[in-house]
C-alpha cells in the first residue's frame, strides 16, 4: 500500500466529501456521536453499495486499508493540478 504524499489532508477531504454525500443519500447514521472509525466505515460501505469504489476482501478489511481505500476515491475525484496531488 503506497501512501500518498498528503494522505492525512486526503483523507480529511475524503471523510468531509463522503459525509455531504451521505447526507444527500439520506442516511443519517453519520452523527458527531460516532467515532472516527465508525464513521470511515460507515462512508465506505456506502460509496461500495453506490459502487462508487471497489471492495476491499473481506480479510483487508481493516482501519488503515478502509482509510487507504477512501483516500484512493478522493484522489480520483480532484483535478490533477489540485494542491494536495502535488
């Protein structure tokens, strides 16, 4: 798993996209009570079920590979001039 130069404010962008889009879906389940992991989880199975992302194995799926994984969709969804790809 290769880590991006700018992974943590990927991920940062990745969690705030995927809650604005969980919201749009209507799911609440995303509340400020639940802990970050939950939250990382929540998001991908959510981008999964929309096929937005591919799954992960069942055996990778862990915190570092589900947080890897939503870094990898968010790098696909910003311009290749975007500040944090360079």
């Amino acid at each position: 798993m290769k880590k991006h130069k700018n992974e943590d404010k990927l991920l940062k962008l990745a969690m705030q996209l995927g809650r604005a889009y969980a919201t749009k879906r209507g799911y609440g389940g995303l509340d400020k009570a639940e802990s970050n992991k939950d939250k990382v989880e929540a998001i991908y199975r959510l981008l999964v079920n929309d096929k937005l992302i591919s799954p992960l194995p069942e055996d990778k799926e862990d915190g570092p590979n589900l947080k890897h994984r939503l870094v990898l969709w968010i790098v696909s969804q910003l311009p290749e001039n975007h500040e944090l790809l360079q």
